[in-house]
C-alpha cells in the first residue's frame, strides 16, 4: 500500500510537471509574440521619425532649390528694369556697366552669363547688322564679322546682341534665338504674356569646365511699360533679356546646407504638352529630360533600403521634378538602432515576469484549493467533530461530521452564529467552554452533548486557539466520540466500586469475629494457664493480629485503588513521629535482640506540614520489615533534607538493616501488588506482598517516591521522598513585618465599622488590648451616626457592608467639612492592587488586608494619625503614598479553576496564622477557633438559604463576610472556597455556587475534628 501512495505521488507531481512545462513554453511563447509586436512597432517608429527626417531634409533642400531659381529670375528682372527705365535704347556700355554692378560672381555665382536679344525686323536687318559691327563702346575694333545666324532671310529676327561675360558664350554672339521652334514658341509665349519664359533645352557651357546650362528670358517693351493688350505687347516687343545658369552649380547649392547623411538628388524638366504645359504628375516618365544625376531612378526597382521622394521645382512656369532619395540605415540614430531589441528585449522580458507571476498565483491558487480539498477530505473523514469560531461566535469552519450533527449542510453553517444552528441553552454552554480559549491556552475536557436527533454522546473536546498575525482570532475544537470508553469507564468505576463495597463488607464481617477472637484470647491469657495452654493461646493471639493487618493492607490497597485515599494536612515534628515509631516497635526490635537508632537532619528539627500518620505507616512498613528480616545489629531510621522547593522541603526518609538482603534480579519487582522476592519467604517471616505496594502509592501521593538498595547477605535500604510544607513561614512574614517595638494607642479613639459579629469582637479586643478606646459600627450609615456624635482619631473601615459600604461612607466622610479631616484606614480582605487603588482613590488614608497581626495593625494606625495631624497643622511632613503593607500569612487570591478541595498549597488550619493573629496564649486561641465554628455554621446556613432561593449575591455576600474571618484564624483553604463562592455572582453561575457551598460543609466538618485536634475538645474550652 505504501508502495501504491508513493508511485501516485511520484504519478501526480510528473502530470504537474509536464503540465508546468507547457505553460511555461506557453509563457515564453506568448513573451516573444509581444516583444516581436513590440519591436515591429518600435521599427515602424523609427522608420517613420527617419522618414520624416528624411522628407524635412528633402523639402528643405526643395526649397533651397526653389530660391536659387527665384534669384536668378530676380536677376532676370534687374535687366528688365535697366530697359524698362530707359527712354533712349540701351547701349552696350550701359549693359554692360550694369551687369558689373551686379556682381554676379560674388552674389549669384550659379549665373553663367547674362544677355541682351533685339527684336529686329525684315527691313531694319541691313541697319542692324552695320550698327553693331560699328559699335565700338566695349571692342576698340568693333565687331565686323558680326552676322545673324543662321543665315538666311525671315520676317523677324531676335538676335543676341549683348552677351556679359562675353567670353562666356562667345558662339551665341548674333544668334537668332526664334530660328529654332521650340525656343521661337517660349519666347513668343512670353512676349504675349509679358512674363518669363524658361528654356527646357540645356546647352553646354565650357567655362570655366564644361557643363549645361539653361537658360529664362524676360520680354522688354518700348516705352519701359507692359502694354496691357497682346497686340499692344506685339507691338511694343523690342526683345528680350535672358540669363544662362549651370544646372550643377544651383543643385550643388542648394545640397550645401545638409547636416547628417548626404541626400541624393536627380532633377528632372517635365515633358511639356504641346501646348506648353507640363503633364499632370510627379512620377517620372521616360520623356522627363535629366538635368542632374541619375537617369535610372526612373526606371529602377523600388528599393525597401531607401526613402523615395519626388517634389515638385517651379521654373519659372515649367515643372521640374525633383528626386531625393537617401539610405534608411543613414539616417538611424544609435539610439534608433538599438531601439526595436530593447523593445524586443523589454516585451519579451516585461511580458514572462507578469506571466510568470501570475503563473505563480495561479499555482498558489491552485496548491491552496488542492491543500484545503485535501484538508477537507482529511477532515471529513475524520471520525471526529471538528469545527472552527471566532470571537462573535460565529463558525468559521465546520466539518462533515459536525455538519451531521447539526442537522444541516456544511455550507448553511458557516458564517452563522451557534445559537443560529442549535438550541440557545446548548450553544451558550458551549461558548462557555470555549470562550477561556481566548486568553491563549489549550483546553481539553470532556463533556456529554445531544444531537439533533436526540442521541447523547459522550465527547472529549480539545480546544486550541488560532492566532491571526498575533491575536486570538478564534478557537479549534476536535472532539472526539469516547461515548463507549466512558460507558466502560463507568463499568470499570462500578466494579472497582463493587470491589470496595465488598472489601468493606467482607473486612467488617471478618473484624467482628476477629474483635471476639483477639479479645477472648487477651482474657483468656490472663487467666491462670498450664505453659501448653499459654502457648496455644499465645499463638493464636498471634495469628489474630497478623490477620487483623492483612486486613487493614487489603483496605488501604482498596481505598488507594479506588483513588478514595485523602491525606491530611497538619502540623507535626518529625521527632514526635520517630518516637511514635519507637513506641510501636521498640519492643519487638528489642525482644529480637536489635536497637532502633533514629537520626534526623539539624535542618528538619523544626515544625513541618503534611501527613504524619502516612508517614508513619511508610516508615512502620519499612522498619517492620527490617525488623522481621534481620536477626542481628541495629536499624538505621534517617531523615535527610534534599532541598526547598517554594514553600514546601523535599525529604528522603531511610530505613537501614543488616538482615538476609535482596538479589538483584528481584528489586525491579519489588513494590508490585502480592510479589515477596521470594516466595520462601512467605512461608518463613509471613507477609501478603501489600504492604510495599501501598507505601509506593503513599509516597507517590505526598510527592516523592520509592526505591531500595541491597546486597545479599550484607542488607537493604528501603527509602522514600515527601515533600513537606514549612510551618513557620507564616509566623516568618509577619514577624518580619512587625516593628521591633510594639506600638501603642493610649487615648486614641477608634471607630471600628465592621458587620461581621467575630471581626467585630476580634477587631475590639486587638485595639483594646493596644490602650485604644473602641466604638463599632455595623455599617457605613451607623459609622456617620457615630461619627456625628462624636469625634473620632481614626476611623476602620470595613469595604463590602450591607446599608451602605465603606466606599460611599468614605465619599461622604470627604465631602462633609466637619469629618473631611478624619484618617479612615481601608480594612478589607480583598488584597488586590486594583482593591487598593480604589480604596485611595475614595480618599483612604491607608490599606490593611485581613487577617491582620496585632502590632501591625496598631503600627498602622498610629503612622496614619501622626500623618493626618502633619497634614492638618501644615509642618510640611512629606505624605508618603499608601502603600500594601507586608504580605499577612493568608493565602494568594483564588484562580479560577475548577472547584477542589482549595487552591494548591492551602491548609486546612494553619495554626501559624492564628497564633500570629491572636498570640501564642493557648485559652485566647481555642476561644477566637470556637468563636469562628460559630459564625461560620451561622453564615453556612445563611448560604444555605440564599443558594436554595438561587440568589447568588445574598450567598456572595455572606461568603465575603466568613473569608476575612477564616483568614484571621488560619482557615485558609475553606476561606479560599469562599472566595470562590463570592465570584460566583458575577458569573451568573448557580450550579457553580452551589457546588461551592457543598465543599464548604464538608470543609467545616473537617475543620471542626482538625481544631478539636490541635486545641482540644469544646468540653474544655473556658470562654
């Protein structure tokens, strides 16, 4: 089976591994999906910013270009504007000094040469020709080889006359410029229109290195003014004035200003209509005429490495198109290099945290829903009823078992009060249980429930608290069914019970016989007897009593068994007991030839608490024992301190012998039931095997133990441990306390308001006795009666009083001007700091706890009276603050465990407490004893009373009265019962109080046979 669990454990965590690893290369699946989004995006980005620098960087040099142009046809302008503010006709001197204002080498360096063309008729050829051959303004010489050209007549000429530079074009000097078609229409355009015509056919310069050029002319009217008719244009034509530009030189230009990655530029002039005009478009056709660069751009394939752009250039009316064109890597940044992996890198990054976190979650998700189904299933099955609370009472937590019991589905529980889903009597005795779980302790009990279908279980209940961050948040009970184990625990507890009942019967049979025998046998031996008669009735005497003791061993076994044994609690000195010791055996130790020597520590010479008679009948077992198996020496009887445990001293007590000793192999067994070593024995010294075993069990119950070392041949000793309480250490405290001067209230008034008839009597003789003269008052109404009669040096006051307490009494004291001077020393037995701190802050002067020493109690008053009168003569005595005078010998205030005999550690009678009260004078301590038997069997019928007619706080009330005052004589385990009792009334708990008030009574009887035993009978008593 465990082979299967862990083969589908092993089966279990691979189908989540295998699971893992999917959704992991899911994750990284879907991580390098987004960093590749994210790098596409990132790569559009800085393509787009790169082409946008691009297109700028374009357009700007588009517009560089479109500025050259507009300069030259500036410049075209500025010779229009010679002639046009001319009357007389422009010489060629007058050009020419014009142009060399100009200066276009310096300002328009793009401009190769500027002209003059002169619109000449048929008839003014001849004239024409001669006039400028005969011009000698600029050539000494003149120009006789002038000609028109080409040769031959027409109706009109348009002759370059005036070239500047000349050198510059020297071949166009005297051309005719509408011999040619195309130009003949531009100019014919532009002489109708009166604006610049741009020439589409670029000519070749050869200076300074050859190159093209093109050229823009401008027409010139007579008269300086543009006619505003065409024919009046016609008309007044007289020529034109044109420039010639290289085509290199203004791209280059206009290509100069670029910062960053050179742009590559090829320009185009658009083909032209028939009619002039250039065709729609700016892709590049095959009849666009290349000006500059490169003519495959218009043929070549599209290039994803390159950013394309085709502006449009205005010359002058035609259409130039300009193709910018640049390598995307050139115009990336660094930053734009790098920026697409970073993107890649951070989505695929960014992307596998987040899944991996929420792959995460999920998988605490998961394992969370898989450890509570586990845990549920675990539960559910779980032959027990568990269940969770918080502080409201509200379940947080049910299992199915639980769920069963209540009659309802696990899910109708939760969230729901307990008194929600069973009867309120039941949930409220319940919460009860569980609500001491709160102070974050571990509880267990057992408890009988019924269900929801009448059954009735017996459970055992464990009940821990859950802590959330710190703090009891709620409680966890597992209860389990032991219906069946108390049902044999029961019959277990009748036959034990049956047992003792006939142990009992069958020892009280057999005593009365064996009463008759032992007896007739006594008398019969004072008789007058022959020695065989003497020896018969000798031997059964002998025979009697040796029966009467195994007897008493099988009802001691008994009552141990039953766990019916009780020890007492009283004071005694281990001297007294080993001479008790002697008494009993000395004579049959003597008669076999052997000496008792006792011998006990200097340490334990001193009175001690315990169980002397238990003690004893160890310590009897033991040296009877060595008595009956030793036949020469002495027995050895020790007492040994081995330490102080608070306030008890552990002791081991040993009983040495020389006699047969034990083997090894048989001390294991020793102290069990009917075992002897060896059974030889038996038959030899006699013996049941009991009474070991019951000095095991003896010893155990007075806290220690058992053991024995031995030799064979050489002897044993048998010991034990008790722990024993310290008498003295009552007397120690208050002696402690006590002033070595005994204090003194000679002429002090006192007013004692007390309501308990015993602390009245106790409290007026004490302060009598210390000189003081004594008024009492039975409650806080009759002490302001008093205190109006009279004035008073002290006043005591008593706390918890019927008609008014000594709380309100005091308040009252403060607020009348008359009394408001007066000491008032709080005297209570509630010995609390909380108690303390309300009695000053009623405006007490001082705090005494009952029961109170006699010099303590005088010492305290005359401190407090001296102080008042400082305070009220104003000599600037310091007013020390009241403080809890030395601890009395009264037991610490009680827990609130489950009721027992009283709090660990607290005696029946401490006579210690009483002597320290009362003094050592013997008559004084039976008669104040006798005096609180009396009140206390008069406040145990008041509580009787108050407890059948369930009022709690009468019983409360009369239990706070009789606590002081067993305090006062040493009664201090029925005074803790009774406090016990008095906080009953806050909890509301009757069958509680009543259980309390029973212990009492049995406390009482108690008491009463233990201060008969320790101050004699009533009969003797002389009140």
């Amino acid at each position: 089976m465990n082979l299967s669990i862990t083969r589908s454990m092993v089966a279990a965590l691979g189908a989540r591994g295998t699971k893992g690893l999917v959704l992991w290369a899911a994750g990284a699946w879907l991580a390098l999906l987004v960093g590749a989004l994210l790098h596409m995006g990132a790569s559009r980005s800085v393509e787009e910013e790169a082409r946008r620098r691009f297109e700028n960087r374009a357009h700007a040099a588009q517009e560089r270009l479109a500025t050259s142009i507009r300069s030259c046809a500036d410049v075209t302008q500025a010779l229009v504007a010679l002639f046009s503010s001319s009357t007389a006709p422009v010489t060629r001197l007058q050009f020419h000094r014009y142009v060399a204002l100009l200066d276009l080498r310096t300002r328009h360096p793009a401009i190769d040469a500027v002209s003059f063309s002169q619109e000449v008729a048929e008839a003014q050829r001849e004239a024409f020709v001669a006039a400028v051959r005969a011009d000698r303004s600029l050539a000494p010489g003149g120009y006789p080889e002038f000609e028109i050209r080409p040769l031959g007549r027409r109706a009109s000429y348009n002759v370059l006359t005036f070239i500047e530079p000349p050198e510059m074009l020297p071949e166009k000097f005297g051309l005719d410029l509408t011999a040619a078609g195309p130009v003949a229409e531009s100019m014919a355009r532009s002489r109708d229109s009166g604006g610049v015509s741009a020439s589409g056919h670029p000519i070749q310069v050869a200076l300074p290195t050859p190159h093209l050029a093109l050229g823009m002319r401008a027409p010139v009217y007579l008269g300086g003014a543009v006619p505003t008719s065409v024919e009046g244009r016609r008309a007044a034509y007289a020529g034109a004035v044109g420039i010639a530009f290289s085509v290199q030189a203004i791209v280059e230009r206009a290509l100069s200003g670029q910062q960053g990655p050179a742009l590559a530029l090829s320009l185009f002039a658009a083909e032209q209509s028939a009619g002039g005009a250039a065709r729609p478009g700016l892709a590049l056709g095959p009849a666009d005429r290349l000006l500059y660069g490169d003519a495959n751009v218009r043929t070549a394939a599209r290039d994803d490495a390159l950013f394309t752009v085709v502006l449009p250039v205005d010359f002058s009316g035609a259409l130039w198109k300009a193709h910018f064109s640049a390598r995307k890597s050139d115009l990336y940044s660094p930053l734009d290099r790098w920026y697409p992996w970073l993107a890649l890198a951070a989505g695929f990054g960014g992307t596998l945290l987040v899944y991996s976190l929420f792959l995460s979650l999920y998988w605490s998700r998961r394992g969370a829903i898989d450890q509570r189904t586990l845990l549920d299933t675990v539960l559910d099955n779980l032959d027990a009823f568990v269940y969770m609370k918080d502080r409201e009472r509200r379940y947080r937590y049910v299992n199915a078992r639980m769920a069963q019991a209540l009659g309802l589905p696990a899910e109708q529980i939760v969230g729901r009060l307990d008194h929600d889903v069973m009867p309120a009597a039941q949930a409220d005795a319940a919460w009860e249980r569980e609500r001491n779980v709160f102070d974050g302790t571990r509880r267990a009990s057992q408890v009988g429930i019924e269900l929801a279908d009448g059954t009735a279980l017996q459970l055992w209940e464990v009940k821990v608290p859950v802590r959330l961050e710190g703090d009891v948040s709620g409680v966890l009970c597992v209860a389990t069914d032991v219906t069946e184990l108390h049902q044999l625990k029961a019959q277990a507890d009748a036959a034990n019970q049956a047992k003792s009942d006939f142990l009992s019967n069958m020892s009280h049979e057999i005593r009365t016989p064996m009463n008759s025998i032992i007896g007739m046998t006594h008398l019969a031996l004072k008789t007058t007897l022959d020695a065989r008669q003497r020896d018969y009735l000798e031997k059964i005497g002998h025979s009697g009593q040796h029966l009467l003791g195994i007897i008493n061993h099988i009802l001691d076994f008994s009552k141990i068994e039953a766990g019916r044994l009780e020890l007492e609690l009283v004071d005694f000195r281990l001297d007294a007991l080993m001479r008790n010791i002697e008494t009993q055996l000395g004579e049959a130790a003597a008669a076999k030839g052997l000496s008792l020597e006792f011998d006990i520590a200097p340490e334990l010479a001193r009175p001690l608490r315990g169980d002397p008679l238990r003690l004893e009948q160890v310590l009897l077992n033991f040296t009877g024992n060595a008595i009956k198996f030793s036949e020469r020496g002495s027995i050895g009887i020790r007492a040994r301190a081995l330490g102080a445990f608070g306030h008890e001293t552990a002791v081991r007590f040993e009983v040495e012998d020389s006699g047969i000793g034990i083997a090894p192999e048989e001390l294991d067994g020793l102290f069990r039931s009917f075992h002897q070593a060896d059974p030889s024995t038996t038959r030899r010294f006699g013996g049941t095997g009991l009474g070991l075993a019951i000095s095991k069990q003896l010893a155990e119950a007075m806290g220690g133990e058992v053991g024995v070392e031995s030799t064979p041949g050489q002897g044993s000793i048998f010991w034990f441990t008790a722990r024993l309480g310290r008498q003295e250490q009552a007397r120690r405290r208050v002696e402690q306390a006590l002033p070595n001067t005994p204090a003194r209230l000679d002429g002090r008034s006192i007013l004692l308001v007390e309501d308990n008839v015993f602390s009245q009597q106790v409290g007026r003789e004490l302060l009598e006795e210390a000189g003081a003269a004594v008024v009492v008052a039975g409650n806080g109404a009759e002490a302001l009666v008093q205190m109006y009669r009279q004035l008073f040096d002290c006043v005591l006051m008593d706390v918890q009083m019927p008609v008014m307490d000594g709380f309100e009494a005091t308040r009252r004291i403060r607020a009348d001007p008359r009394l408001q001077d007066t000491v008032v020393i709080a005297m209570t037995a509630n010995a609390g700091v909380e108690d303390q701190a309300r009695c000053m802050a009623v405006g007490m002067n001082d705090f005494l706890t009952k029961p109170v020493a006699p010099e303590l109690l005088a010492v305290t008053i005359a401190r407090a009276i001296r102080r008042g009168a400082a305070a009220r003569t104003g000599a600037g005595l310091p007013e020390a603050a009241p403080s809890e005078p030395p601890a009395p010998p009264a037991p610490t205030a009680p827990s609130e465990a489950a009721p027992s005999d009283g709090p660990a550690g607290a005696p029946l009678l401490d006579i210690a407490v009483l002597a320290a009260t009362f003094g050592d004078n013997p008559d004084k301590l039976r008669k104040y004893a006798f005096m609180f038997l009396d009140s206390a069997r008069e406040g145990l019928a008041e509580i009787d009373i108050a407890l059948a007619a369930g009022d709690l706080a009468r019983a409360g009330a009369a239990a706070h009265r009789l606590k002081s005052s067993a305090r006062a004589v040493g009664a201090l385990a029925f005074g803790e019962v009774c406090a016990e009792l008095e906080q009953q009334q806050a909890r509301g708990a009757l069958a509680q109080g009543r259980a309390l008030g029973a212990r009492l009574r049995s406390l009482f009887v108690r008491l009463e046979r233990q201060v008969a035993a320790e101050l004699g009978a009533r009969a003797t008593d002389r009140r």
